[in-house]
C-alpha cells in the first residue's frame, strides 16, 4: 500500500500525422506515427512517470551491476547509438518492460527468482529486443489508425494500463470491486517470438548461452503452476493475472516457441555468471518492503505510517498499489482501506461531504484503541446515478485520515458479514515494539545447500513465510520437484 491513493497510468496519445521510417532490425520501410525523435521525447516523459509509480532500488551496487550488464547487451543491439537506461525498481511483482528509445526496467521480484547472470540477460535482451525492433512504435501506429491512445509501458512483452482512482471524489466509482483491476493488451505473437529472437541473438554476441533464456521462461511457468498449486490445496479459484504471464501465450507453448529460438545460438560452454550474480542480488528485499506495508500470517504492518491491522483466520490480505483490502473466507465479503488525500477535507464530516456527497444517511462517531472513528452509511451520488455506502473513516498515527469500505457481492451478504467487517476495523491500532521486530522485511541471502535438503534449508526461513519448502525450490529453480546438490551456493530467504 502506496503512500499515495492513485495509481498513474503511463499513456501518450499521438496525434496526427505519419512518417515514414526504417526499421533497424528488418531494413524494411514502414508508416509511423513516431519517428525516431518521437520515440526518444515519448520515452523520456514516461520513463519520468514511471520513476513516479515505482521507487528505483536504493541499492547502488546492484544498480551498475544491473545497467553494466544491460549496456553491453544494448551495445550488441541494433540501435546501439541511444542512450540506453536500465533500472531496478523496487517491486515484488515478477515483471520486466521497456519503454520507447531505450528505458529497461527490471523489478527487483524478477531478480530474486533469476539464478544467474545468463538468465538476467536473457530477460533484458527480450526488453532489448522490443526497443530495437520499435514494437512500440508499430502499437502505436495501429492504435491511432484505430483512434486510441498509446500505452507505453510494456510489462516483458506487453502493454499494461492499470485503471487508478481519479481521486476522493472517485471513491465510490468502483465501490462493488474488491481490488483494483487493470486490462492487459499484449504483442502479436510475432512481436513476441522477434524479441525472443533478437534476445538470442544479443546474448550470443556477448557469449552468453542463449539457450538460459528457457531457464527463464520455464522458471515464470513455474511461477504459475506453483500459484495453481496453492489455490487447489486452498480449494479457491487462481485468481486473474496482471503481470507479464497475462499478455504472453501459454506456458507450454511459450516454451516450444523460444526453445526453438534460443537453440539457434546454444553455446553451452558459455559462463553463466552464477556467483557474481547471488553476489549482486545478495540481501535484496523479497517480498513486500517496509515502504509498502508487510503481511505475516493474519497481521499487516506499515512501519512508515504507523498502524497495525490483524485478518480473521481463514481471511485473505491482499496488499495492492492503492488499497489494502481483508477478504473473508468465501472472498464474498471485503473490507477495503484507502489513504485519504488532504485535499478531501480536515475533518471527518468535510471527507464524508468530498468522497461522497452524500443524498442521505447517517453517522455514528466512535473512538477505534484510541484513535476517533466515524462510521457512515447512506447513499451516496456516483456518475451513474447513486450507490448505497457503509464506510468508516478513521484519523490514525501522524492524524493520516483512511477509509475503510464495507464491500460485498449484494446487500444480503453485506448485511450478513457487518458485524465481522467492523470488527477487522477494531483491530486498527498503532503499531508496538512487537510489531515492528515482526514488521522486518524479508531479505534474500546465499548460502550452501544442506544435505538434508530444502526441508531443511526451509527450517531457516521466517516462520511466517506460508509454503516455504515450495517457495525455496521456485527462488532455486527446482520447483516442483528438482534436485540440487548438497554444498551448492543456493538462495535463501531470512
């Protein structure tokens, strides 16, 4: 949970007007609307709305390790002559992308389940590739021609636009949604396989062994056979993706696909960095960071602002850009909280007249371990007429005002689960000694593989890290079920 309420959306609408320009990968002439300027002036405005969304790394170590490696990939390119960006930002989302005239991103959750300096390779000469082939460019030329705008950021091989909160006054737009949602638009399958292609092709000009590009794809496929594991052993349905693995084809077939590719510059003699690379990613944050907010087991902790929350057993906590939501049981019912913007009001009676505008209803004034609290429900005017709302705002540490909403799929459930919701809303509290030792985020370590293997090696992960034998085999690149030798140098979380 962001310190900010809105997440911005990367976009870039061109007007008017085409060029005619070659392409530097192809040779081939093609009708644009972004020439070569356009790119550069259209990837140094977002990469500035990029930096707004998502903090680089403070890890200046890992920074120019990152970059030195992505240099020479770039310099391997077919535009070699721009100035080319490759920044680490610090998200546990397993995502890469680019955007136009030469800005790379990797997060530092990718970074944690990469094993070795070929595999980071092979995810940044992909973004490479995508640049250089002006993918981009192309989208946005068949978009004007369609008369939409243009999103530019691109999450390893797609483009995705996330649907924020315009603001207070748009809090109750999507008040019957549990979560944020957003819309993926991928790359043709084309696209895909070209930078798939042009990866390959970079790596092997910088002796890498292309064929680790497999390594990474089979790794992200196990990324979500492990999330349907999980779901099934919880009996839930696997929720939508809105990471990289929602744009691409399907696991087995993004396998075949960049298996034939990769194997077309195999060079298994080739080094593959492993050592230098755990040195590089050695004590990064893995999972959620402090800046965000921290969930261990049925608590979330925000050391940054102060307060402590505790879920229901059998409750989930989702920990998303812009709200915080506490999901019952049977994911029929949610509390969800948001920060409110000073904007909306000083007083709580100020807010409730801002985010609501309210045609009728009442409010009850409370105090929440200390903290004033005042509960509203009513009906409240929204774009597409009005809303039945039952919130409760509530001043917390630092006299941060937040919204807690009552959510649900129809007004019986709702009825229903009220008690439950307002009694999450009790636990809000500002955080303790204790809870702040438990808030300690997480960190990736490197040590030697114990001959009792990962039931052993997951003995020494936080006791609140959930399916820690199975977590550890996906950070080392056997999950579910693959052999690594005793006294290997291996990842571990502490």
């Amino acid at each position: 949970m962001k310190l900010r309420l809105c997440l911005s959306v990367v976009s870039l609408v061109f007007l008017a007007g085409c060029a005619t320009v070659r392409n530097p990968v192809t040779g081939q002439y093609e009708r644009t609307v972004m020439d070569e300027r356009s790119e550069l002036a259209a990837g140094q405005k977002a990469h500035q709305d990029v930096l707004k969304e998502y903090r680089p790394l403070d890890t200046p170590a890992l920074q120019a390790y990152v970059n030195s490696v992505g240099q020479k990939l770039a310099k391997a390119s077919h535009r070699a002559h721009l100035d080319w960006h490759f920044t680490v930002v610090d998200s546990p989302e397993i995502n890469a992308f680019a955007l136009p005239g030469g800005y790379v991103y990797v997060t530092r959750g990718i970074l944690a389940y990469l094993n070795d300096e070929a595999e980071l390779a092979g995810v940044l000469g992909h973004e490479i590739g995508h640049v250089t082939a002006r993918h981009a460019s192309q989208r946005a030329t068949r978009q004007q021609a369609a008369g939409v705008g243009v999103l530019l950021a691109n999450v390893l091989g797609s483009v995705l636009e996330s649907k924020g909160y315009g603001g207070a006054g748009d809090f109750t737009s999507q008040i019957s949604q549990v979560t944020a949602a957003g819309y993926i638009a991928s790359y043709s399958r084309d696209q895909e396989l070209q930078a798939d292609q042009l990866g390959a092709e970079y790596l092997a000009g910088n002796q890498y062994d292309s064929a680790r590009m497999i390594d990474v794809i089979r790794m992200l496929k196990n990324q979500e056979q492990f999330g349907q594991d999980i779901a099934r052993q919880e009996g839930r349905a696997l929720a939508p993706r809105v990471d990289w693995l929602a744009s691409h084809p399907s696991g087995d077939k993004r396998l075949e696909d960049i298996r034939q590719t990769a194997l077309l510059h195999h060079n298994p003699q080739a080094a593959s960095g492993r050592e230098r690379y755990l040195k590089a990613i050695d004590g990064i944050t893995f999972g959620e960071s402090r800046e965000e907010g921290v969930t261990r087991g049925q608590q979330f902790f925000h050391e940054p602002m102060g307060f402590a929350l505790t879920a229901p057993q059998g409750w989930r906590i989702q920990n998303t850009s812009n709200e915080l939501t506490l999901l019952n049981s049977t994911g029929e019912a949610a509390l969800t909280m948001r920060i409110v913007p000073t904007s909306a009001g000083a007083t709580h009676a100020d807010i409730v007249r801002t985010v609501f505008n309210p045609v009728s209803g009442s409010t009850t004034q409370a105090t929440i371990n200390g903290f004033s609290a005042t509960h509203f429900v009513g009906v409240a005017r929204v774009q597409s007429g009005t809303q039945t709302v039952d919130a409760t705002l509530i001043t917390g540490p630092k006299q941060q005002n937040y919204l807690f909403l009552h959510i649900a799929k129809n007004a019986a459930i709702l009825q229903r689960e009220r008690e439950a919701l307002l009694g999450v809303e009790k636990t809000f509290r500002a955080m303790s000694e204790k809870d702040r030792i438990l808030a300690r985020p997480w960190r990736i370590k490197q040590g030697a593989f114990p001959a009792g293997g990962f039931a052993q090696l997951a003995k020494r992960a936080p006791a609140a890290l959930a399916n820690a034998e199975a977590q550890l085999r996906l950070l080392n690149g056997a999950y579910p079920d693959g052999m690594v030798k005793p006294g290997s140098l291996v990842k571990m979380v502490e």
